[in-house]
C-alpha cells in the first residue's frame, strides 16, 4: 500500500515515548512492505541528523509551550478564537495544510493514518473515499481531566476547557475515521464505544530488538549507574512520579548505589545528594540505559502505555516498575519486577540487582521479538480489513486479477 502518515513531529530523534511510538509504527509498515510518506514538523531543539527518505518537513515549528516564545501567546488566542483545544491549534499551519494536499494529489494514498488526535483537525479535508486510520496515543480527554482534578484557580479552568473540547475533538474523529488504533485495552474500549465503523485495534507497539546483550559486560564493574532513570520530567505525571521516587525510594536503597537521571526538566537535581547524578537531556536514550545496571520507572500516576517500560524490557535491561508504569505489559518478562510502595520498589531494586542474569536478559529480548511479531501481525491485518475500494493498488489488483 501507499501510505500517507500524518504526524505532529518527525519521529526519527526518538526523544520520547510518542516519537517512539510513531518511529515503530512506521519502521513496522516498512518491514511489512508499505511505502510510507511521513509528514511532520521538526523541532528547533532536536540534533541534526539529516532528513530520512520518504520523510518531508512542514517547517521547523517549536511544539514544546516552554521553547515557544511569543507564539503560545498566538496559539492561545487563536485557539480561543477557534474554539480548539490549545494543544491542537500548536499544531495547525497553513503550510502543514498545504503541504497535506499536494501529497495527497501528487499521489493519491491508499490509506491516509493521522498521528495523534491533536493531528484530527487535518481530518475534514482528507477525502471521503481515501480510508483513513487514527493512531490515537491516548485517550486525550482523560489526561487532562485527570490533571484538572489537581489544579485550581486559573490554571484549573484552562486545564477542564482543554478536557472539554478534546473531549468533543475525540468523538469527532472517532466518528470520521475508518479504523482506529490505541495502545491500551482500556482506550480501545473508550473508543469502541464511539466510533461507528466499529473497527478499534490495540497496538501492542514493541521494542527494537537488538541481537547483542544491551550491558557493557557481564560484570558490574563496567556499569556507569546502578540505577538509570529517563524522561521527560516537565510532563506533570512524569515528574510526580520521580519526586516519588527522590523523596520516598531512595532514602530506603543503599548509599552505596549511584542513581543516573536522564531527561530535561529535572534541574534542580543538579543540588541534590551525591548519589543522584543529573544528566539533562541526552542526544541517545538507549546508550544512556547501557551505562545502567537496572532501570527504575517509578510511575505512579497517568492513562495510557510506558512506552518507555516496553522499549527498555524489550530490549532486555533489567527493570523495576510499578503497576501503573507496567500497564499493557503481558505476560511480564523475567528481566521486570514490579512494585508499588516505595519500601518494595526499593526492595525490588536490590533484588533485581541481585538476581540479574544473562538468561534474564535475554529473556526479555525473546519477549520483546514476539511482541514485535504480534505488533506486525495487529498492522497488517487491520490494514486488510479497511475499505480499500477506492485505493489505486487495490483498483490495479482487482484489474490484474
């Protein structure tokens, strides 16, 4: 097929759980044979690493609100004027729009997938006869009522405005969208219940597998961290889960394990205790993960999937998680341990240093292959099952036949 993949920001840098999540989505439609046009903004702050094929920018667009400068004030107005969630209207340009319908006429798609449900307003001119697929990363709505629930003032009237209308945006194009793919049971369910083409498909997105064992060697002296922390800790669930962890898990680990925190928007960790090193953003997360002996993610609240959890069990490093960080991981791997109180986490991490193994790890990775295969598998068949009457290579298929 030939496919046409709306996204919010080329995902090639990998620099988090969405640009994962969309990466393995793409370099999974390649392995299975698709030719996948992938249209996005690059952001100003991501490494130059040239522009992959079949990979075209809509212009270098600052999606982060932090790294925005005068434009969130525009996108706050225009959204207000638009009645759009102000997490949508970052995203709208002219030139993303433009740039949508001269790929879309240069060489009509079989199938057009939007990325994210921030991406749905592209939705109203793609044309009805092209089956369209949205990759819904979240149930949107939910988060930010969640996230409402711990504000006040001001700030909680944003936050249940953007609740509201994502939760109109996503009835919407739960509605106008051929097929839809979640990550979680759960948001499938949600969008079950309102989609009317009644097809919902939960992705269970995989790591990249590699064949070498992720440590540096079999011996601990090699590791550069005996616990390795990654994130983007200026996502309100992200950083709540890590103060969880400073505050309440690493007093009961022994002094004598040194802690690494990668990601940005931990700063003020750079003043912290000498067990805590911070390292700030970093260009590589899974060189980073191969300096640490185990990894923690220590989640305690927030919808969805840890991409995160998936991608550093599948790669076979050893992992201590809590539930709701191990949320869509089944069967769990022998390479994870969960735990919730900050007591056993902080057992489990001794115990995880203890017990790691490189049968361990390698059973993680023989987890993360079938995982693979079984996300491969849920892509192709929900592929077979649009409707593809109007699509230029089922039309020369149907010809030939």
């Amino acid at each position: 097929m030939n496919i046409l993949f709306l996204t919010t920001v080329l995902p090639q840098n990998r620099r988090n759980g969405g640009e994962f999540v969309s990466d393995a989505i793409v370099t999974a439609l390649r392995r299975l044979g698709h030719t996948v046009r992938l249209v996005g903004y690059w952001p100003p702050d991501a490494p130059d690493l040239g522009m992959e094929v079949h990979s075209i920018s809509a212009g270098i667009r600052p999606i982060e609100t932090e790294l925005a400068g005068w434009r969130k004030h525009l996108w706050l107005t225009t959204a207000i004027l638009a009645k759009r969630p102000y997490s949508v209207q970052k995203f709208v340009s002219r030139a993303y729009r433009k740039l949508m319908q001269t790929e879309l006429a240069k060489k009509p798609p079989d199938v057009v997938i939007v990325d994210h449900a921030q991406m749905s307003w592209l939705l109203e001119e793609i044309p009805s006869s092209t089956p369209v697929v949205l990759c819904a990363h979240n149930v949107e709505h939910h988060i930010y009522g969640n996230a409402g629930e711990q504000c006040s003032g001001l700030e909680r009237f944003v936050v249940q405005r953007e609740a509201r209308l994502m939760l109109q945006l996503e009835r919407w194009a739960a509605r106008r969208a051929d097929h839809i793919w979640t990550l979680s049971d759960d948001d499938a369910g949600w969008f079950t219940e309102h989609t009317e083409s009644g097809r919902v498909s939960m992705l269970p997105v995989a790591a990249t597998v590699r064949d070498e064992p992720p440590g540096m060697s079999d011996t601990a002296s090699v590791w550069r961290f005996d616990i390795g922390l990654i994130g983007t800790w200026t996502w309100g669930p992200n950083r709540v889960g890590l103060d969880w962890f400073l505050n309440e898990v690493v007093p009961q680990v022994s002094p004598d394990l040194n802690i690494g925190i990668a990601g940005k928007g931990a700063e003020f960790i750079r003043e912290g205790s000498r067990q805590v090193e911070y390292l700030g953003f970093v260009p590589n997360a899974e060189k980073f993960l191969r300096h640490c002996r185990i990894v923690a993610v220590p989640s305690i609240v927030g919808t969805g999937v840890q991409i995160k959890t998936i991608e550093a069990a599948g790669q076979g490093h050893m992992l201590v998680a809590t539930t709701v960080a191990a949320r869509g991981i089944s069967p769990v791997p022998p390479n994870v341990l969960i735990a919730d109180s900050p007591t056993a986490f902080a057992h489990a991490i001794t115990h995880a240093l203890e017990m790691d193994t490189p049968d361990r790890r390698r059973g993680g990775r023989k987890w993360g292959r079938l995982r693979r295969r079984r996300f491969e598998a849920t892509l192709r068949d929900s592929l077979e099952g649009l409707d593809t009457r109007y699509c230029p290579a089922v039309r020369a298929a149907t010809s030939n036949s």
